[in-house]
C-alpha cells in the first residue's frame, strides 16, 4: 500500500478516511460525531469519551484502514491546531451539519483557541522531577537464588517486591527476551515466601511449554527449590489468594 499523506484527505460516504483523487472532492482535517458508545478513550487525555457528547477524530496511519487510515478519537476540549486564525473549521470538519446547533457552535468555539488545554499537563523530560518517580530500589537477590542479578534485574526484583506489598497486588514484567525475566521472578518467588506473611507457596500460570521451562529454570537458579504450584494458562485463577506468576 502506497505512502497515505494525512494533510490530503477526504472522508466517504461510509466515513473512512481516504485519499483526495478527484478536485472536486473535500479536504477535512477533522471528523466529528456523537459518541455512540462512551467506551472509546481521547487519545489525548486518556479519559473516557462520555456517550452522546460531541467527540473529534484525527486520521492516523494504519494498515488495517480501509485506505491505510482510522480515525483517532479525542475530546472536543482535547483538540487544538496549529494556527487556529487562520483554521476553516467550517470548512475542515466533517460533519458539523449534523450536530445540534449549540454542539456546532461550541466545535468552532473550541478550535479558535490557541495553546494547551488547561487541563492537559505538559511534560518536560529536562525537568529534574520528570524522572525522580523513576528510581527503583535495588534488591539483591535471595541467598537461596544460585545466580547474581545485574543492577536493573535488581531494581525489577524490587519493583515486583514493591507492587505485591502494595494495594495493587500485582505487576507486569514486560523486558525483552533476553534480559532475564525468569531469573527476576524466580528471585521474587523466594522474597514472596520470606517476606510475605502466611505464604509457602507461590503459584506459577502459564502455557505447559513455559510451566516446563520455569521449573528447568528453578532448578538451576536455586539452591532450594520454593513450594510451586503449576496451573495450565486456559483457566482462570482469580480467586487464588497466594503470590502468582503470571505467563503470557
């Protein structure tokens, strides 16, 4: 599929997204409509897009589209651009027509104003306090663990630590292959058995292919083996009230 410039774009008869082709054809930057769910999220806030109020799409690439566009949704207070006196909105946005005279009155209220939403927080990455949040206490690894851990399986060993002591009750380990999620989980079934009061047993669930390569693995990293309890990945384990390991 060729190469779909976003700046060109008009909208069909179904709504897609789509290359102009032909002159006659118009060009829209934005599409607009009324929620018809209120489960879809702004893409720009992250929040829920209530059901039934106005919500703003811009087109993004991808190959799944039917033109190699979808929409990308966001909250009508969400939406900004570039040069909002110099913006047509009557003429760029699909859709107006169809909106409530209030609600299209407040489209183009809204794509008049210029500079962040207030309640959008701008991120500055130079900011010192930017990335203070981010520093993770290293925990080394259990005497009984047959392995040393580097500095960052350390800090995920805590991480996971911290999350299981927390109210969450839980985490995702999502390192690369590679990088030793086996060993940080296999030290983190030995704090949970130490740490944790009342727990024996930390429960591993996963495809019978991971469940065989975690014990290989537990063997060979530990000098003792924790108490572990192999669940098949098909069925669920929400009422399990004991440390688990999650495989997916």
């Amino acid at each position: 599929m060729p190469s779909v410039d976003l700046s060109n774009l008009t909208i069909t008869e179904d709504g897609d997204w789509k290359p102009i082709e032909y002159d006659y054809e118009s060009r829209y930057v934005f599409k607009c409509e009324y929620s018809k769910s209120g489960r879809a999220k702004c893409r720009r806030c992250g929040n829920l897009i209530a059901k039934a109020t106005v919500r703003i799409a811009t087109p993004i690439k991808w190959r799944g589209g039917g033109y190699g566009v979808i929409s990308s949704w966001q909250h009508l207070k969400c939406t900004r651009v570039d040069n909002p006196k110099k913006f047509a909105a009557s003429k760029l946005v699909f859709g107006l027509p169809s909106l409530k005279a209030a609600d299209k009155k407040a489209v183009l209220a809204e794509l008049k104003k210029a500079g962040q939403p207030p309640h959008l927080k701008a991120i500055d990455p130079n900011d010192p306090n930017f990335i203070r949040d981010r520093e993770l206490p290293e925990v080394p690894a259990p005497c009984l663990l047959n392995a040393e851990l580097l500095p960052y399986q350390k800090e995920g060993l805590g991480w996971m630590l911290n999350q299981e002591l927390s109210h969450y009750r839980g985490g995702i380990l999502a390192d690369e292959m590679g990088m030793g999620k086996t060993i940080q989980v296999s030290g983190y079934g030995w704090q949970c058995v130490r740490l944790i009061e009342d727990s024996r047993v930390v429960a591993v669930v996963g495809r019978v292919l991971v469940l065989a390569l975690f014990t290989y693995a537990a063997v060979v990293f530990s000098c003792v083996l924790p108490a572990l309890l192999l669940l098949p990945h098909a069925v669920s384990y929400t009422h399990l009230t004991l440390p688990t390991i999650y495989s997916v």
